[in-house]
C-alpha cells in the first residue's frame, strides 16, 4: 500500500500469497525495493521486487533458497544488497545478480552499508559448535569478505555511525565462558572488538535445571545526531548508550522490543514492541515516543493528535482574544492528558506488580544477581513514572 500523508490509499500493488514482505527500502529515484518469502523457512524462496512511485512493477527477481528474511540495504552506488542464506547484490536497474556471497549462518536482519561502501551483515547461526557461527561480517564491494568477528547470537541490522563504528545487538547463551557478553557490541572499522554493554538479566542461570535462553536484544540499534546509540532489549527496556560504551539513560516500558526505533530532527525517540507483559494472549503493538532525557513523551497516538489539534485551537483563540474558548480548550486538554497518564498508570502498576512476582520467584531461588537487578528496575520505574507525569503536566 502506498498511502497519502492524510492516511488515504493512493494505490496498491499485490504480491500474491506472500507469507512475509520484510522491510522496505526506498531508493533515491523512489524506486521501492521489497522482498517476499514462500515456503518453510529453511528451504523458503523470496521473489524481490522493484516497483516505481506509482505503484507499477520494474521487474522481480526470484532468489532461491533464500532460507530467510530477504531484506534489502541500499549502497550509495546504487547497489541492492539482499541477505539470508547467502548476501547477494543486485543490480538496481535490471534486478541482475552481481555476485553472490555464502554466509556460515543465515541472516535474519537487513545487511548495513557504510560510507565507504563496506557491507556489513550479522548472522545468528542455529548451530554455535561451527566456527564460523554468531558472526558480523564486513565485505568489500566487489564481495570479498574484508574481516569477521564473533559478537554471538544476532538478528539485527548492524548500525554504522559517522566515525565509522559498527553497532550491533545479540545474545549469547556461551557468555560469559566462551564468547562476547549479550547486549550491545561496539566494533571498529578495523574489526576489532571496542567494548560490549550488558543488557539486563544474567547470561545464564544454574541451579541444577536450565532455567531459560538468556534475555538480549533482536532490535536493531539506532545512532543519533551526537553519537548515542538507542535501542530495545527483550526485558522492555529501552537504552540509550553513549559513544563511549556508558550508560546514558535507561527506561522501562515492559514489552519485548524487535523494531527498529526511528528518530525526529527533535531528538524524540520512537519505538514500538509486538506483544504485552504477559505473551501472546496479549500480543498487540504498542508504541512509545521519548524524550531525549529518557522519559515518555506520549504512549498514545491518537492522544497526541487530539492534543496537537487542541493546542492549534487554544493557540487561535487567544489570538482572537477568545479567553473564554481559550480556558474551556485548556481545561479539556489537561482532562485528556489526565485520563491517558491514568490510563498510563494503570499500565505501570501492572508492570510493577509482574517485577515483584519476578522478585519473589529470583529471591527464593537464591539468584542474588537477579534479585539486584530487578529491585533496580523497579526503582527506575518509579521514578520514570514521576518523570513522564512531571513532562505530560507540561
């Protein structure tokens, strides 16, 4: 679908009975390029496609034994890269297959390119016990590879900042014994390892049982204007890190995040999460904007539209000198804001009631790491919420 900025359909262009259309990438003529896979995963094809900004075909390409999510990046040359079993570049004008690259692991996640042309891709790889498993690789235009380096399991978009850092997330269920720590990985043009940030909970849990794979990240990381990078972690946390490998902020929202997050020219972070605190009995979107100093701006779009609306309106009438109408509009704004942070609350007791349970089931297993890491969570919500108030009553 390609809609208008007022929300209507301007056309549409079918695919067939595609089962996924991973992400789309919009060349600089406006050419779209997609993606579609048929099939079980392991043996899936993808037909990829071109099409103009009027919604018409160019041409389409069927890429065999694709095995996964065949999403694109775009070179500054013009150059489609394709991930999955195997990274292939295709030629923008024809769809034409350039060279084709065999990765040890399939790709989950859409390749990155750099400025100076690098191309770099992350692959999870189901099986650890291969060397050549949990690797970012960097290759060169022409599909030689140029480095790889072991950063553990990964299924997101590497980010490649202006100096030239590349940024990715993962897990590993080998760390800290035999591999990178999960979280987030920072590594050189060069790459080399530069430094690692934990996300929340402990790589690994024994006592006697395994308790569960242990909680990273499959959000592709964001870096923004000034360096810092952004990104979600399973726990539903967002964080914000800066260049240097510190912690800038950190905000607990609850949810699992595997979106990519989205910045505006203000600074305010924008990411979203499929599912609730519970699983998939409560699986829905939700999205949340914050605020460059880590607090939620709005969870709600349709409350922030009406509020924009309402705050047009006060704005037009004070400058009519309407001082009536101008206090009935700011009395109804501040009854909106007043039922979405209720309503926000609500959420929020919610999440601190699932941290407690969480609390109660680490402390009477002994695991005094988690204990500490939860109570940490917990504090922070609290004063999340205050802060998230605070900037709402604004």
């Amino acid at each position: 679908y390609a809609l208008t900025p007022g929300g209507k359909v301007k056309w549409t262009f079918s695919v067939g009975r595609a089962d996924i259309v991973p992400q789309i990438k919009l060349g600089r003529d406006g050419t779209l390029y997609f993606g579609t896979i048929r099939g079980p995963s392991r043996r899936a094809e993808c037909r990829f496609y071109a099409v103009d900004p009027r919604g018409r075909g160019k041409w389409s390409v069927l890429l065999t034994d694709s095995g996964s999510l065949c999403s694109p990046a775009i070179a500054p040359d013009g150059t489609i890269y394709v991930g999955g079993d195997r990274l292939r570049a295709v030629d923008a004008q024809d769809g034409s297959l350039k060279w084709t690259f065999d990765v040890a692991t399939p790709a989950h996640a859409a390749p990155a390119v750099g400025r100076d042309g690098t191309i770099y891709l992350a692959g999870p790889g189901w099986d650890q016990r291969k060397p050549d498993a949990h690797r970012l690789y960097a290759l060169n235009p022409d599909g030689t590879e140029k480095w790889s380096l072991r950063v553990g399991w990964c299924e997101s978009t590497p980010a490649v900042a202006d100096d030239g850092t590349i940024y990715v997330t993962g897990w590993n269920i080998d760390a800290p014994v035999a591999g990178p720590p999960t979280g987030l990985h920072a590594v050189s043009p060069e790459g080399r390892l530069k430094w690692s940030y934990r996300t929340y909970f402990p790589d690994w849990h024994f006592h006697g049982r395994q308790r569960g794979l242990p909680w990273g990240s499959d959000c592709s990381p964001i870096v923004g204007a000034d360096g810092t990078v952004y990104f979600g972690a399973d726990t539903g946390v967002v964080y914000a890190v800066n260049a240097d490998g510190t912690l800038k902020w950190r905000l607990d929202v609850g949810g699992e995040f595997d979106i990519r997050p989205a910045i505006d020219a203000q600074g305010t972070l924008y990411i979203c999460h499929a599912g609730g605190p519970g699983a998939f009995e409560d699986f829905a979107m939700r999205c949340y904007a914050i605020s460059d100093r880590g607090t939620r701006v709005m969870q709600r779009p349709r409350v922030a539209k009406r509020v924009e609306a309402l705050r047009r309106r006060l704005h037009e009438a004070r400058r009519a000198g309407d001082l009536a109408e101008a206090e009935e509009i700011r009395q109804a704004i501040k009854n909106l804001l007043a039922d979405a942070t209720e309503q926000e609350g609500g959420r929020i007791k919610q999440r601190i009631r699932t941290l407690r349970r969480q609390l109660g089931k680490a402390r009477a297993a002994g695991n005094h790491q988690e204990v500490r890491e939860i109570v940490e969570l917990l504090r922070e919500l609290q004063a999340g919420r205050g802060a998230a108030d605070t900037e709402e009553r604004d």
